[in-house]
C-alpha cells in the first residue's frame, strides 16, 4: 500500500505526539509506532518533569541552565539548554491545559519535588523543580498528549514497524513499513519525516527500558550514512531493582530516600557531601559499584539499599503509589517496612542521531542538514544532556524539541514538493525481508541476543578500559558474523514476531558497535562515560562530541565543538 | 529452580483452520514472571510462539492474556502466583471476547474503538489562564484511580455484558468517561454523559464486578460506572424539573 502524508512520524512517545500536533495545525500527519501509541515507553517515566516554576520554594531558570549544565559534566550544548530551561515554565502550563492530571499543592497549583542535580543558587541546595502526577508522570503526559493528538485528527498507524527510511540525494522522502498484523510492506511518502523513535536500552543486560526499545531507527539511519553523536555516553540509573532492573524513581530519594551500604553507612555523604543522595546519576551509580566493588554492598553481595523506612507512609502511599507495587508484586516487600535492594540499570542514552535546536538532523559535524529529515526526543541528540542527563530533563526534552520540531515541520511542508519514493529501495527492503524470513543457520535470535547483551554489560556499563572495550569490539564483529546463520521458525507473514526479533538483534548490534568503539576512543572520564585507565576530565582534548559515521571502512570518528555560551567548564562538585 | 508446564493456546492464522493446544515445559524459578517463561520459550524451544510485551512490568499494557482462566498481565503475574506446586501447570489463552490475530494476539482495534466514543479528552474552550488552571488535591484525587488505567484491555474482555452486546462501550471506555466528566478542569459532561446514557453505554453495566476483579491496576471501575449512573439520574431528574418549571 502507498501513502502520502505532509508529516510522517516515527514513534508515539512524548516527542513524536508533541511534534503530531504542532504539524497537525500545517497538513496531514500519520504517526507510525511499533507498539500502541498509548503502550510507548514515554509512559513509564515515573518522577518528574523538571521546570523552575517555583511553586513550592524560589526557582529560576537561570539555576536550571546551570545545574543542566553541570549535570552533562560540560558536554551539553549551552545554546541548546538555554532555549530548554526557558521555554521549561511555558510547556509545563501547556501540558497542564491540555489536560495532563498533575498532582497539587494545597493551593492547588501544580506540586513539585526534589530531584537529583537540581539545585538552587548554583549549586547550595536540593530545589523543589520537579512536577509530578505521583510516580506515573510520564503515563499522564502520554496520554494527554496522545488524547489531544486524536482530537486533532492525527492518522496512527498502529503495530507498524520501520524496515527503512528512505534518504535519496540528501532529501529524505519517507519510510518503508511493515505491517505487522498483515505482514504487507506499506510506503509512506512523505514531505517530512521525524524520527521520535525512542532509546535502545536493550544493547545492556540489565535495564529500565522496554522490550521494544531496541534503537530500529537509528541503526537505519547510520547505516544510510548519518552520524551517531555521543553513543559512549549512556546513562545507567543508579537505583533498579536488584536483579530485575526495573526503575524506582529517583523520586524515592527525592522525598527522603536514603541509599545505605552494608555496614549501615549512609556512603554519598562521601561522594557528595552537599546534595548526598540527590547527586545526579553517574556520580550515584558509580558510588553504588565502588561500595560494591570494595566489599561494602549488603550481606557481601552486588546490591545496596534504598531505604524509605524513615518517610512518612502517606507520602509513599499518594507520592509514590506505583514503586511501591513493584516492590511489593516482584520482591515481596513493602518500601515504608524494609529497605529496597537496588543496583544501577541501563536507563538512558544521551547520544543519538546529531539535530540542531530544531530537530533537523545534521548530516555531519560541520552542520550540514538532511533536507526533510527531524529527529527529536531519547533517539536524538540536540545535545542537552551531554555526558549526564539530569532526572526530569528527558520528559521536558521530548516535549520542548518535539515542539520545535513540529514548528520547523510545519514552516517547511508549506513550501516543498510531494515525495515518491523510487521502486528500488522497496524492492531492496522486499529481498531482505523475505532472505530473512527463510534463512535456516542453526543460530537462536534469543541465545545471540543474551550473549550480546551480557558483554555489553560486562565490559561497557558503569566503569570502562582500553582492555576490556577493546576485546568487545572484537567479540561484537563474531556476534555480528554470527546472525547471518540466525535461523527461523516461523515462516508466517502475519504478526511474525520471530522475524521482528531477529531484525531488533541486528539493530542492537549495529549500535553497540557505535558504542563501544565511541567508548574507545573517549580517552577520558565525562559524566556517565567513566574510564578507569583516565579517571580524569580532560577539557584540553575531549571538550567535543563524537560524531561516529559508518562508512565501507568500518567506523570513523570526527568530533565537533561543545557551544557554550554561558557558563565555564568547572570542577564538577556537589 | 523447578520445571513448569504451560498449556499455551495456539492459532496459526495461515494453518489452522481452529485453535489447538500445545504443551511446553520451562526451568524457571517461582519468583519469575508469566511472561520470562513466554519469552524463553520462544527463544530456546518454539521461536514461532506469538505474544505481545513491552515494558514487562505493568505499566504499558501490552501482554493482557487470560493466564488460569483470568485476564491479566503476564508481565505482573509471578509463577508462583498462579502454580502452587511445580505440578500445576500455567493455561494460557489470548484474551476473549476480541477477534483472535495469531497464538495470543487478539485484535485491539474493537477495543480502541469504544474509546474514541467518549470523547477522551480534556475539553475547556475557554481562554486558558496565564499559569496552570488550579485544581484541589481533593478533586484530582476524584480522579486518581482513573488516570491510572493503562487500557490493556482485561476489563472490556473478561465482561459478561460486553460478551453480550459487542456494541457495548465496556468498562474502559466507561472509565475513561469518568475520568473527565469528573476533572474539574473539563467543561464537556453534558455532551460526554449523552454518549454514555445510552443503551450500550452506562445501562448495560449490571455491577458483575468480573473488570475490577481483573484489573492489574486495581482500579474499582464498577465504583466509577456507578458514579457516572448516580450522576447521570440526577441530571435526568433535575432536566425534568425544569421543565415542569416552565
């Protein structure tokens, strides 16, 4: 089946319902998701959404910009992170008149709460700036945004999974899509195209992130030649169920949670004495895997606790009703009665495909534009987050950039022309399709797939080395050798799920060679990129972003400017 | 470490002309989930097994299945929840009552669909205030519960009335009226309360209970529907008595 669209969005989670509407006002918008649009893995951000609205206690935007700052250890883009901390008040009220149902203050204005890194007068303490809906902020901004993106008439497509995106002269002209359901191959021509579709915290054994978060289309996209900016930083959270990785926001310590190793110490009043457990992440995570490391993690093994015992109970019961349930359904315990065994989780990556502040995509690092191409929310990289996203920066990110995107989007359709996309990508995408489908290698999809993501874990999450990425880099090329002799079962068109797998393995590969050869080359210790062989920041040389391109003779690397514009590289204390 | 037996119903659209049964036998530890057992069945015995997952701990609804005769999430059901002893074997169907795709896909559309027909969203046409509309915690606590459903869809299927009247708006949808006809900030009940006072709306619910005995997210959505009758009613009545009036 061929379409044809003004607007083409790939992903329903925040960012891409955000741009839906704002291009819904210009022309036609379809919005494609693998998923359910209200099943996307926006929903299951817990905390906050970080804005100096200053309901609780004096906040500004200024503070926020610094600690943004502060928090992406420098690497953040300061043009960026300014126009997101301002424009932070505006879009909270905008998300609130849409209907998002955030939890009140007495005076019934919005409620906020601490978060890790968000500080008041530069640093001197925890300030209340994050706004909530209890611990489900990000399923109330989801289908907020989802109901309004109805309202306006927007086309979902639901279950539709992107095989390619169709980049010809540098124009980019839209995707090709499998329907799921069927199994028929559809074409969406489009005179924009936004990719929105999310993270890929699958590359990692333990993680927060969904199953289908598996980074399709950015691994499409850096095969057709587009750059991947900072994959070496990637964010584990320092609090997942132990053994699960399943998230307990960092809300839990922002309404009183203490981390205690074994001994009983409160131990980040050692690794950051000002702020103590309301550090940002990388600096919490890899103060958890040093107690552990030196013998200090509970009962001897790799795990410390969170401890809620001391918070009053109602304030666990209304302010984080749904961490509570998973510690009750999946460890058997109650939060308010005894500690929560946790360990850091893959959550979030800040690298992804290279955008300016407008969502087009940069086709290198000199700033070159892929004409009809967007990319905003987790799978882009604007970059606000740098080395180290702050807790609450995403959700406000998705929605901000996905705005501006939408706005960009709807300025560009006016004046360009309709999109055909030729036959010989579709007949491409078709031969690959069905040599996959009837491949019989006696290699399992599931087994590669464990395999890959334990090294991964092993040699590539919280703390990294020259040894250890180097010989990933070699055990990724035999795995990657490997999934050519992936067999498969089901030889079914309709709802072939084995088939999809294989394809997301392929992905997850693809990019935890980005990662880890970006890793390598980092020669230095930034934010969540934490190399043990250089322990140190080095703002002489690694004051840049890597930009990886895949080209015929494997990777390459070429690096860009951090912009700053307001604020100097600093020690990084809290 | 023990090893379970789960009874899977299958249907391979493009084979079978009925559903057949199929047994697999999995090493899992008691503490696991339904839904690890369904995932290291497809990758090391039956690649062809066919289920929906996503965030695998009940937040995105994905994996609503009927597990032991009872809808629920198999993401948010642990082994040991629904197999005393590792004799008892795990059943697992797709969910009723909707039309089955493959395995234990069915198709969600029917079920999106009553959705569309509440008008499910904020509605307020006046102009917006410079800040954010003010609300109480009391009146967002009215719709607490509401706001938590994450439309998986184990209400609609497991209800008798819907089984019934396809053409029924079910639990979910119900809620979801709910849940703004009774936020403060929403000015469209009249209109939203005409498309649920219906026949196949709001009346066609006989307080069975089966939705609240299913939902992962506990809501009480029988509680709500009643709300929305008793609200309805008195609507109804006060329209009549200012006709009377004139």
């Amino acid at each position: 089946m061929i379409h044809y669209f003004d607007t083409l969005i790939i992903g329903s989670g925040l960012a891409g319902l955000r741009a839906a509407i704002e291009a819904s006002r210009h022309g036609s918008v379809a919005v494609l998701t693998k998923l359910y649009p209200t099943r996307s893995h926006s929903g299951a951000a817990q905390g906050g959404i970080s804005a100096a609205l200053g309901n609780e206690e004096p906040d500004s935007p200024e503070w926020h910009f610094y600690d943004t700052t502060k928090g992406s250890d420098f690497l953040g883009d300061q043009d960026a992170i300014g126009i997101m901390c301002e424009d932070a008040i505006r879009t909270i009220v905008e998300l609130e008149h849409m209907g998002v149902p955030f939890s009140r203050t007495p005076e019934g204005k919005i409620a906020q709460r601490r978060f890790g890194g968000h500080t008041r007068d530069f640093g001197a303490a925890p300030v209340r700036r994050a706004c909530y809906s209890a611990d489900r902020t990000g399923h109330a901004i989801l289908f907020a945004l989802y109901e309004q993106s109805e309202l306006q008439g927007v086309a979902s497509f639901p279950e539709f999974q992107v095989l390619d995106i169709v980049i010809e002269n540098g124009r980019c002209s839209g995707a090709l899509v499998l329907d799921i359901q069927s199994g028929d191959l559809h074409t969406f021509n489009a005179k924009a195209t936004l990719v929105a579709s999310g993270g890929y915290g699958r590359v990692f054994k333990t993680t927060s992130n969904a199953l289908a978060s598996t980074g399709d289309c950015l691994s499409i996209l850096f095969d057709g030649g587009i750059p991947l900016e900072d994959m070496e930083c990637f964010q584990f959270h320092p609090t997942g169920l132990y053994g699960l990785g399943i998230l307990i926001t960092e809300g839990a310590r922002g309404e009183g949670g203490i981390l205690v190793n074994g001994k009983g110490e409160r131990f980040m009043e050692r690794y950051a004495p000002t702020i103590k457990d309301l550090a940002p992440r990388d600096m919490v995570s890899r103060a958890i895997m040093t107690e552990i490391r030196e013998g200090r993690g509970v009962d001897g093994k790799d795990f410390v606790h969170l401890d809620l015992r001391h918070v009053d109970k109602k304030i666990i019961e209304e302010r984080l009703p749904e961490i509570s349930t998973f510690c009750k359904i999946y460890m058997g315990i109650d939060p308010s009665e005894n500690p929560i065994p946790v360990l850091p989780t893959a959550h979030y990556a800040m690298g992804g495909i290279p955008t300016d502040v407008d969502g087009r995509v940069l086709g290198d690092e000199k700033g070159a534009t892929i004409e009809g191409l967007y990319a905003a929310g987790e799978c882009a990289c604007v970059s606000v987050h740098g080395a180290n996203r702050l807790g609450c920066n995403s959700l406000l990110d998705t929605v901000v950039f996905g705005r501006r995107a939408g706005m960009a989007i709807g300025g560009y359709i006016k004046d360009a022309d309709r999109r055909e996309i030729a036959k010989g990508p579709s007949d491409r995408v078709k031969a690959d399709m069905n040599a996959l489908v009837n491949s019989t290698g006696d290699e399992k999809a599931g087994a590669l797939r464990s395999e890959f993501r334990k090294m991964m874990m092993d040699r590539c999450s919280v703390f990294r080395n020259e040894e250890g990425l180097a010989g990933l880099v070699q055990d990724l090329k035999t795995i990657k050798e490997r999934t050519k002799y992936v067999g498969i079962k089901d030889r079914g068109a309709q709802f072939n799920t084995e088939l999809l797998e294989a394809l997301e393995l392929n992905h997850l590969i693809n990019l935890g060679e980005a990662i880890a050869l970006s890793a390598l080359q980092r020669k230095e210790s930034r934010g969540a990129h934490s190399r043990e062989d250089f322990p140190e920041r080095d703002d002489e040389n690694w004051l840049k972003h890597t930009f990886a391109f895949k080209t015929g003779r494997g990777i390459e690397f070429r690096y860009k400017p951090v912009t700053i514009t307001r604020f100097k590289p600093e020690e990084r204390k809290y | 470490m023990n090893n379970y037996t789960f009874r899977i119903k299958r249907f391979d659209p493009e084979n079978d002309t009925v559903p057949r049964w199929e047994e697999f036998h999995v090493e899992m530890a008691p503490t696991e989930r339904v839904l690890d057992g369904l995932i290291k069945i497809k990758d090391s015995v039956d690649g062809s097994l066919t289920f929906r997952r996503s965030c695998a701990h009940g937040v995105c609804g994905s994996c609503a299945m009927k597990i032991n005769g009872k809808n629920g999430l198999a993401c948010q059901t642990l082994i040991k929840d629904v197999s005393f002893s590792p004799d008892t074997v795990i059943t697992l169907e797709p969910l009723p009552a909707l039309p089955l795709i493959k395995d234990l896909v069915v198709d969600m559309a029917p079920f999106f669909e009553k959705n569309d027909k509440v008008l499910p969203y904020l509605i307020n046409n006046e102009p917006p205030p410079e800040r954010e509309r003010l609300q109480s915690p009391e009146d967002q606590h009215t719709i607490l519960q509401s706001i938590t459903c994450i439309m998986c869809g184990c209400c609609t299927s497991s209800c008798p009335s819907y089984w019934a009247d396809k053409e029924y708006l079910g639990p979910s949808a119900l809620l979801k009226a709910y849940r703004f006809i009774f936020d403060t900030r929403d000015r469209s009940t009249e209109a939203r309360l005409e498309r649920v006072a219906q026949v196949h709306g709001l009346w066609r619910c006989h307080s069975i209970y089966n939705c609240v005995e299913v939902c992962p997210k506990e809501i009480d959505i029988t509680g709500h529907i009643a709300k929305l009758k008793s609200l309805s009613v008195k609507k109804a009545l006060s329209g009549r008595k200012s006709l009377k009036k004139k």
